[in-house]
C-alpha cells in the first residue's frame, strides 16, 4: 500500500480524531467498549504541563556575566556540567585520590540527557531509555556495568541481568493497517524494497572493516576512506549507491533520527552507516548470510526510567560536591589557574570559585561562551556542530490500549511508519505483570532538519498544541488514546544532541579540543559528534584522568 504524504496523513487523522477529541479537553466522550460509556459517564479531564530542562536559565548568560562576586572559595578541580560527562570525570577524579573537586549542574538534578522522573506513579525516563551491551572496545562501559551487578564473566563467557534486559516484544512497526515485529519495513512490501535491503546489508558489510567502526569513536582507525565518508550526507551517498526504495529509505531515516535527532540529508554517510556497521551490522530479510565480521549484541539494557537508572547511580557518590540550579557565568584562565564564577540560582548569589584546574563537561557551543579567551579550536568547534532540539513526553493513560489489526500487545518500543515522531517506549513493558493496565507512553520528537526552527518551534507552541500534535501523530495506530490519556508532561531539549553533519566528525578542529590543554579539558560526546552513554563516558573517564 502506497503511504500517504504528510499533509494528507495528519488531515484524515486530524478528521478521525474529531468525532472523538473535543479540544481543549483531553476527551469529550470515551471510545466505544470504554466501561465509562456503558454507565453514560464522562471520562476525567487530561492535566499536565511542561517540566524540567529550564532553557530560561541557560539564556541569563546574555545578561549575567558583569555580576560582582558575593564570595571566593577554592577548590583543586570544577567540573562545568553534571551530564554523564562530568560524573564520569568525578568518578575518575574520585579513583584517583583526588577528593577536592566540585561539580556545576545548571538544571536541578545531574545526569543530562539520562533523567527520568515519574507520572502518575510510574517511572518514566525522560531522555535516553536504553544502553545497548557494550561491544568489545566499549571497555569502559563493560567495566560499569560489572560493578553494578548488571554484568559479569563466568568461565570466560560474558553475562547479563536478565532481568534488566529489555523483555520482548522488543520492537513493533505500525504500517500498512497493522503492527509488525521488528522496525525494517516488511508488511506490505514489494520484491523491490527486498532487493534495495540486500543491496544496502552488502554495502554495510564492504564498509565494516576490522577497526574501521568502533564505540567508543575514539578507537576507530579513522583513514581517508572514513573521512570521505564524513564530508558527504548520507543521503547523498544512498543516492550514489542507487538505493532509493522509499521503505529503505523512511528506515534510515528513522535511524538517523532516533540516535542523531536529525535525517539522512543531515548526517554524513560516516554516520549513517556508523548505526549499523558500530554494532549489530543490518540483515535483510531472508538473506542467511554471515557478515564478514562479528557486529557485537543485538541486546539492550533498560529501565523504566531509561538510562536515570545508571546517572542516579554515577551521581550518588558526588552527591556533597554537586551544586545543582548552578549557573556558570564565566570561566577565565589566570597565571595560577583559572577563575570560575558560579551563580546559585536559588540565593542569587555570585561565588568566585578559583580552581586550579576545569573540566568543560558542557555542549562545546557552551564552553565557547564561558570561556573568556576560547582557544580558536573551540570556536570553531562551536559554530561547526549543530545541535537537534527534542521533544519527549510521558503519557500517562489509565486503561489498556485497544488493538487494531495485528498483534494485540504493546512492544517496548512502538514506531508508526511515517509518523511525525518516533513513536514511544511502553514503561512497563519490564513489568511481569500477565495483564495489561495503566501505563506510561514515553513519546520522542526530533526536530534536527532545521535546529533552529525546531528550537523556536519548541518554545512557540503551548502545551495543549503540544498535545493535539501527540495525539495526531498516534492515533493513526490507536484512536482511542484521546479517551484514555489523563496526563502529559512535556520535556523540551533545546540543544539535546550533536548532529554529525557532514564534515563534523573528522573536523581539525574537535581533533584538536580532544587533547584538552594543562589546565582545561573537555569531557562531552559533543568531542565524538555522536550524542550516546558510551561516549560521554568515555570523554568523562578521559578527562578524569589526564588532567594533571
């Protein structure tokens, strides 16, 4: 069946949803079989708002930076950013020895992109929801993952919590009126769609050399082949390579969009095929062949609240070093060391830390803009990378969603072929429950094409426009969500993740800001172009331990 186009996707579904959805109500009547209806009752009304990421915080930077000190104190080491950058820079500082260090959290509560929260008395994440198992240059992520009981190694084969491995239905597509199992399009499809996966599985194993694709980034054995790859979309590299198949190529671009927030017209082909050569290599359906390497573990970790899980657990021994609602105003080296002025956003007060050593564990584009004399490696790297704004919402319904064609229980993670977002993670989907019940939809948006747009766009539109978008965009898969949905809680991402644009990755200039300097140093995925938990770990942990 041919997919509809965008516009007349969201006009039909948007005149489905009218019998149904009175605005500005969440409901105005309850789906047929609802048990409301059979007693002629009317459901509760939908709450909810936005919350977290305080972008009207990081924007005091334009007006705050000439504030008179309130007081001085001293300390070995700052580190600027308590994502998972910065607490894998403490915890390195903290092996060590070194106990004098203190970390600035803008927000009020550490872990970055990998917090979660709660809705309705369910745990929720609110960013990052997932950890793949780490493959075999991933060392660093190995090694926390065994001291958190997650993994371990048994007469030398390698072992998981299975309990905390996500629980199948692991993956479900809703396309051509029905849900199937895995992401890559198959319902529906021609021989043609078949013959492009094959051809694109060959090209994925050509690339995939020993070396050539790892995780972390860093242990790539970069060359010319790798940089060419860098400076051409990935979009345009599919064009050269004659893969054109629209189910082929909606599916890269999902890809694109869920691990770099923006599609294949605005990732290098390094990154594009990076997805799929890094870790679990792309199989067609039907084509029994072996890859021409070992991709590593299709598995992944996960938690209902996503990946706050682990940063709760990396942020409590730093707890009495952290100050969170902490702005940095700016950061200026000195003759004995470097001068941070640090804003407590709930006293109003302006402490002058002096430190003889910084660790930026912020976006780069941030760490330019503290920086009084930013080396010009940083400023190039500032206006080089573009960053994908987010939307992720938490959906909070009290009854079980009703199937359509297909199969009749949620996955774990659910995705509407040509849907507006990228679907949504089921937060009790490691529940042992036998029954459904209420649960918490974790809904994601990337709006990386045009960042700048898509930031305004964020800010522009209200919580209820927000809403009607939502429930647009899912209703193609489940039109009786509107008479279920009781709550919404909005998180936006301004600047959520580094899009590896064409020409980013093999930059002079991130090469440069890699090696840090004597007293500053960078620990952020921002340093990979590539926006995940193994390589913010891996820059924190670098950072940690190379600082003098």
């Amino acid at each position: 069946m041919k997919a509809p186009s965008r516009r007349r996707f969201l006009r039909d579904t948007a005149l489905g949803l009218a019998s149904t959805l009175s605005l500005p109500g969440c409901s105005n009547q309850s789906s047929p079989g609802d048990w409301r209806a059979l007693l002629g009752l009317a459901p509760p009304p939908c709450s909810g708002g936005f919350v977290g990421q305080r972008y009207d915080r990081g924007h005091l930077l334009r007006s705050a930076r000439s504030l008179t000190p309130d007081e001085t104190k001293r300390t070995a080491v700052a580190i600027i950013g308590a994502g998972i950058g910065g607490l894998a820079a403490a915890r390195a500082l903290q092996r060590r020895g070194i106990d004098d260090y203190r970390l600035f959290e803008l927000e009020d509560e550490a872990g970055g992109n990998s917090r979660g929260g709660s809705v309705a008395g369910y745990a929720c994440p609110w960013g990052a929801h997932y950890l793949p198992l780490p493959g075999p240059h991933a060392e660093d992520v190995a090694e926390l993952l065994t001291e958190y009981g997650l993994r371990r190694e048994t007469n030398g084969r390698v072992e998981y919590d299975e309990t905390q491995l996500c629980h199948s239905p692991q993956e479900r597509l809703y396309i051509d009126g029905g849900w199937q199992d895995g992401l890559l399009p198959v319902r529906g499809q021609t021989a043609a769609a078949f013959a492009d996966y094959r051809a694109f599985a060959q090209r994925v194993r050509e690339v995939a050399k020993p070396g050539a694709f790892a995780i972390p980034t860093s242990a790539s054995q970069w060359n010319a082949e790798l940089t060419a790859l860098d400076q051409l979309s990935f979009a345009a590299w599919l064009d050269q390579q004659q893969l054109q198949h629209p189910a082929l190529r909606w599916y890269l671009d999902y890809c694109c969009r869920d691990d770099y927030g923006a599609s294949s017209n605005a990732v290098s082909a390094w990154a594009g095929l990076h997805y799929f050569a890094s870790r679990h290599g792309f199989s067609a359906p039907g084509d029994e062949s072996e890859p021409d390497q070992d991709f590593g573990h299709d598995g992944v970790l996960t938690w209902p609240e996503g990946n706050a899980h682990l940063a709760r657990r990396l942020a409590a021994p730093h707890t009495d070093r952290t100050q969170t609602a902490a702005l940095v105003l700016r950061v200026e080296e000195s003759k004995h060391g470097v001068e941070v002025d640090v804003l407590d956003l709930s006293t109003q007060r302006l402490c002058r830390w002096q430190a003889q050593r910084v660790i930026f564990a912020t976006p780069l584009f941030i760490a330019a803009r503290l920086h009084t004399a930013p080396p010009p490696a940083l400023r190039d790297a500032a206006t080089l990378i573009p960053h994908a704004p987010w939307l992720i919402a938490n959906l909070y319904i009290d009854a079980p969603l009703k199937a359509l064609a297909g199969n009749a229980s949620l996955s774990w993670d659910n995705v509407i072929y040509n849907g507006a977002g990228l679907g949504y993670v089921n937060a009790t989907n490691q529940s042992t429950l036998p029954y459904a019940g209420p649960t918490v939809l974790t809904y994601y948006h990337a709006l990386g094409d045009n960042p700048a747009a898509g930031r305004r766009t964020l800010v522009d539109r209200n919580w209820d426009e927000w809403r009607q978008h939502i429930l647009i965009d899912l209703a193609t898969a489940h039109p009786d969500l509107p008479s279920k949905l009781r709550q919404l809680e909005i998180m936006r991402y301004g600047h959520a993740m580094a899009i590896p644009a064409p020409g980013v990755r093999s930059s002079t200039a991130l090469a440069a800001l890699r090696e840090g300097s004597k007293r500053i140093a960078y620990a952020h995925s921002d340093l990979s172009a590539y926006s995940v938990f193994e390589e913010a770990l891996h820059w924190g942990l670098r950072a940690g331990v190379s600082i003098v």
